[in-house]
C-alpha cells in the first residue's frame, strides 16, 4: 500500500469543511487545543489538503499554523486553504528543528501504511517543546477494519490501551484516550461489515444528503454533551487522545 490516491484526497478536499465526521472530529481537537495562549506554533503532522488547519485558522487566528501531508498535491491544496506554511514530507521524518511547536495535531495519520508509528511519534516528541501539547485521532478496533480502511490505505486501527503504551514508550506523560462516534457504532457496523463488504467499496467519505448530514452530526453532538457530562463510552469509531510532552 502507497500514499492515498487522488481520487481520495479530491473527496477530502470537497466535504471536510461540512460532512458531519469532518465537523465533529475538528470540534473536539478545536476544543483539546483552547487552553492554548496566543501566538502559539501548531503543527497539524498529515494535514491532508487543510481542512482542520482552514477551521483552526477561523477559530484562532493568533495562532501560528503549519503543515505537513506526504502527498505535495494535497500540501499544496491545505497551504491554499488554510493560509498556513505547508511543506510535504513524511511524519516518520520531520523536517522542523527540535522544540520548535507549542502543540501538535495529527489526525488519522499513524494509522496508514505509509506512517511507522514508533518513528513519527518520536518525531511527534522531538519538535514539541517540553510541555506542549499532542493530540491524536485514531480509528478504533480491528475488528471494525473495512473496505474504507483499504481504500484510504489504513494498515492498523487501535486499541484504548494500545494508545496509552506507545504514548507511555515515547515519553508522554498525561495521556488521556477516549473513544467517540459511540452513539453511531451500530450504524458504523452496518455499513461497514454489512452494506460495504466488497473489497472495491468506496471510502465513507463522500456528500450525503443534508437531512442524513444534520442527522448525523447532532447525534455526534449529543454525545459530546454526554462526554462532557463525564460519561466515558467503552467502544466507539474513533479514539482521541492528547498527551503532555515531558
């Protein structure tokens, strides 16, 4: 397996500043990043073609934003996007100097073919400064593994307990992983294990139709209200995790 195609990133490029997923995965690191003081540098480690970086540029414009994705298409798309200094290269090889961001976001990215989580988190580690902040996006579960993983080339989906080791291995210190996408699991199972079993089956990232889109996305903001209440979900499509860099 290789970098994402074109075909992959193009829908990418086209739906993450609306589809529901997009919008409820950048809420959540938006909102692990706000204790961050202004000015501060923020790395988004495979930024794909910026839609994070775009809404993290909206909601905090004292910030200091760049970028890093594989593919020098997509690098090109973000930097336009998000109006950040976005360079291509890869996350297992960082090309910034040691300490240089005072946070660093990598979404979806350690789970690809292309990415060596061992690696990338150290270099993750080596260009935080002592007391930055790292936030990850991860898919959960091997067993929820699909045609939309071979699609976008993901090699490894992850365990709650296997975030907490690798973030424990590299030197972080303050992990705290939790799932979410919990409330649409069943949803999530059906469509993947069920409906879109073949091998060629298209990725989920896609246009919906705006009833299902504004469905969808208010039930993920249930849940955030949940979690916030203090429920922590045992399962769930996703795992985010942040963590302290001692």
């Amino acid at each position: 397996m290789g970098a994402v195609e074109d075909t992959e990133y193009a829908l990418m490029d086209a739906v993450e500043d609306r589809m529901w997923w997009y919008r409820a995965m950048h809420a959540r690191v938006l909102a692990a990043l706000a204790p961050l003081p202004s000015g501060a540098r923020v790395l988004d480690a495979g930024c794909g073609t910026g839609g994070f970086l775009a809404k993290l540029r909206t909601a905090r414009p004292d910030m200091r934003l760049f970028g890093l994705d594989y593919a020098p298409g997509a690098a090109g798309r973000a930097a336009g996007k998000a109006g950040a200094q976005v360079v291509a290269g890869s996350v297992n090889v960082l090309p910034f100097r040691d300490a240089a961001f005072d946070a660093l976001t990598s979404l979806d990215v350690l789970c690809h073919a292309a990415a060596e989580p061992g690696a990338a988190l150290a270099e993750f580690r080596r260009v935080l400064r002592p007391g930055a902040r790292l936030v990850l996006n991860l898919p959960a579960h091997d067993w929820l593994r699909s045609a939309h993983d071979v699609r976008v080339h993901n090699a490894r989906r992850y365990e709650r307990r296997d975030v907490f080791a690798m973030l424990g291995a590299l030197g972080f210190a303050q992990a705290e992983v939790r799932h979410w996408n919990s409330l649409l699991l069943p949803l999530m199972v059906t469509q993947r294990k069920l409906l879109a079993r073949r091998d060629g089956a298209a990725s989920d990232v896609a246009e919906y139709p705006p009833w299902l889109d504004r469905s969808l996305h208010a039930v993920t903001r249930v849940e955030s209200v949940l979690a916030r209440a203090g429920l922590r979900f045992p399962a769930g499509g996703s795992l985010l995790a942040t963590a302290i860099r001692a």
